[in-house]
C-alpha cells in the first residue's frame, strides 16, 4: 500500500468510527501499572553480523577465482578476477546503502 491508500483509510475509520467505551478510567490505568519498556539487546546483532561475516568467508575463501582477484587486488594487478572482487564489493555495499536509507524513515520499535 502507499501513503495516499493509507491516508484515505485513515480519514474514513476516523470519521465513521464510533465514539469510545466508557471505560471509567481501565485504560489509563493498565497503562500505569505496565513495566516500562526494555531496551533492545545489541550482542545478537553483532553475534549475527560476525556469523555472517565467518560464513562468506568460508564460501569465498574455497573458490579460486576470489583468491585469484584478492592476490591480483592486493598485488595491484586489476585483472578480471581482481575486477569482479571489486564490482561485488561496491554492489554489496550499494545494496546496504539502499536498504539503510529505506529503513531510514521507518521507526526501529
């Protein structure tokens, strides 16, 4: 859905939704009495960037031509394979520019 479909459902359950339930004051005070909200746990975060970060290089490290186009790269020889490493690293990181400035708006809880 878009923000525009969003919007006009918004509009039309707010002018025919019916008035609230008297609840003599429930609400308010079940709000009260709820434990103020945890913060969010950082170490399965990092835990699951690391586990990533071990299995690419396991799946990289047994493939000759990423081999090949790290020696090439780091010897300063721009070859296919050292190109190819390249161009998967700058999409790599495109991709997670992209998908950050999509999240970017959007609340993380």
């Amino acid at each position: 859905m878009n923000d525009e479909i969003d919007n006009a459902i918004e509009h039309l359950l707010r002018d025919h939704a019916p008035d609230p339930v008297a609840d003599d004051g429930f609400c308010a005070g079940l709000i009260e009495r709820l434990p103020p909200r945890k913060p969010p746990i950082k170490w399965p975060l990092a835990l699951g960037i690391l586990a990533g970060l071990l299995a690419c290089w396991l799946s990289v490290s047994a493939a000759p031509a990423a081999l090949i186009g790290w020696h090439d790269w780091i010897s300063g020889d721009l070859t296919s394979s050292a190109l190819a490493l390249l161009v998967s690293f700058a999409g790599l990181n495109l991709m997670a520019l992209v998908w950050t400035l999509s999240e970017a708006h959007e609340p993380a809880f």
